[in-house]
C-alpha cells in the first residue's frame, strides 16, 4: 500500500502541477478517469494531447522530451558540476503502469542541484531509448524520477546498450516474471522488500543536461533533464523480462523525439 500510494502522490502531483494548480475542487475520482495511452494506433503518442485536457501540454507544449541530443550543438558548461546524490537502501515495490514497469520507493534519497533536495522515488524504464544520441537511439533507458517538496521534477536517464546483464535489474529479474504472471489475476505490483540502490549512485563523469517535460501523459513542463553521457549494458533477456508484464501496445514504449524549440543542451565534461 505504502509504494501504491507513493506512486499515486507523485501522480497526482504531477497532475495538479499541470493543470489543477489552481483548483481547489481536484478529487481522487478525477485522477481515476485519467485516460489510458499507449505507443500506438488512436491512443499513440501523436494523439496525446487529444485523448484528455489533462493531457495538452502533450501537443500544445514548447519544451517537450525527449529529444535528439545533437552533439555540435550542445554547448558545454563550466558552471555545471558532478551531480550530487544521496542515495540509500528503500523499500520498494515494482508496479506495473500498463504502459511501464516502474520500481517505486517511498523515499531512496535525494539528489541535490543548486542546494535543493529531489527526493527519488521511482525509476522506471522504456525500450527502444527515448532520448536520441547524435541521432542514435540505444536499447533501452532508464529514468530516474526525483520531486522537491515544491512538486518540481529532476530525472536523471541512463542509456542501455544490449551486451552483458545489468546487475541492477538482475536483483528484481525473478520479481518481474512474478509480475508477468500477475497479469492474469489483476495483481499490478510486487513488494520487492529493501532495494539498496547504491549502484545507481555511481557518479558521471560526463552528462547533458536541458529542461524538457515528462515523457509520458501529461507531459508535464520545467523537468530537469540529465542525460549521463555514458552508457551501460543490459542482456536480451533482462529486455524482455522488463517488456513481459506492459500492454501489447506498450512492448516499444519510446516517446519520439521533440523539438528543441531554441532549448539549449549544456553538457557537463570532466575530462575536457
Ligand atoms: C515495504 O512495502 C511493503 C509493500 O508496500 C509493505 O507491505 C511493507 O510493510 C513495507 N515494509 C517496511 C519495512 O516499510
Ligand atoms: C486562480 O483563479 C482565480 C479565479 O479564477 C484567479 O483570479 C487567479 O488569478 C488564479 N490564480 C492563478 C495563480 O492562476
Ligand atoms: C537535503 O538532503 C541532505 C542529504 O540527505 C540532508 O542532509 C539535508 O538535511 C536535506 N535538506 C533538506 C532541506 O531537507
């Protein structure tokens, strides 16, 4: 209940952000009727902004994500610094979105930009890559979802290339074929029990950073985005492991790239 209900705080606050912010008369009915998207056919990605009015920003926003990361044009940033975070050992529950696979915690650490806390509180992933490098798009990404207290997002992407197993998802393997199985019995989540997601705290040398928005309904806007610059492996069978339990229409769950619309990509570089 505990991770249920995390994942539910940090759904509705992404829709009061965007759009009930000054709406006094938001109830738990109304985020039930969200309604239900996917990658393809008349619910896809090209027909988000439509399904809903929560979901405008999907087709009306200016600073969507993701984006195509083109390198001549990203401009590098000496006031950029090694990202801090403060990661530790969480309960956490896999849940299945339908549309994602997500580890869900109540609270796994914070990351710190500028002096202020995002806490970590879920990561997820999507297959192909939804962030495009120099127009090359990798197996499969990893997000990083952290609020601050004031409801504002940082997300923190990590790019798969198919290769040797990735120990992080190795520790939940067996959880995600529980969860596969679920499917048949309505179950959409699996307590995982303590996380430790240390491995995940390993700093970056290199990363890009932009402001876009969320990649999924609503879309919400002012998202700080920080592309590590390198990338990790993950085997064909953890692929299909996180792929099993979504939605037929969800297997290839990418976004397709935004425009940059005058955005900046600054990158951070230690060694250059
Ligand atoms: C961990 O999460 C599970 C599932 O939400 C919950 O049943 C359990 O009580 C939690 N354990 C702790 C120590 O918080
Ligand atoms: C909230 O709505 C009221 C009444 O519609 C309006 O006067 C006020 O400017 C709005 N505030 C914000 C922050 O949009
Ligand atoms: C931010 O996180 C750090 C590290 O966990 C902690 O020491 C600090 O008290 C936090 N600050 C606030 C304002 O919560």
């Amino acid at each position: 209940m505990a991770a249920r209900f995390a994942f539910f705080v940090v759904a509705s606050a992404l829709l009061l952000l965007h759009c009930f912010a000054n709406s006094t008369d938001l109830d738990l009915e109304e985020l039930g009727t969200a309604p239900v998207f996917s990658y393809s056919g008349n619910t896809g990605p090209d027909k988000w902004g439509s399904l809903s009015p929560l979901y405008a920003t999907c087709s009306n926003g200016k600073a969507q994500s993701p984006i195509d990361i083109v390198k001549n044009k990203v401009v590098r940033n000496k006031n950029l610094k090694p990202l801090r975070r403060e990661y530790y050992p969480a309960n956490a529950t896999l849940v299945n979105h339908g549309y994602n696979v997500g580890l869900v915690f109540g609270n796994a650490g914070v990351l710190i930009l500028n002096g202020k806390n995002y806490t970590l509180l879920q990561m997820h992933w999507h297959s192909p890559s939804e962030h495009k490098i120099h127009g090359v798009t990798f197996d499969v990404e990893l997000h990083l979802v952290h609020m601050a207290s004031d409801g504002s997002l940082a997300v923190i992407a990590i790019l798969y290339k198919i290769g040797d197993a990735d120990p992080i998802i190795a520790k939940i393997q067996s959880k995600l074929a529980e969860l596969a199985k679920e499917v048949f019995t309505n179950q959409d989540q699996i307590a995982v029990g303590t996380y430790d997601t240390w491995k995940l705290r390993r700093n970056t040398r290199k990363y890009y950073r932009y402001i876009g928005s969320l990649t999924t309904p609503p879309c919400t806007e002012n998202v700080i985005w920080h592309i590590f610059g390198k990338e990790r492996s993950i085997s064909k069978e953890q692929i299909e492991a996180l792929k099993a339990p979504v939605k037929a229409t969800c297997k290839k769950n990418s976004r397709p790239v935004q425009p940059l619309n005058g955005r900046q990509v600054e990158l951070f570089d230690e060694f250059s």
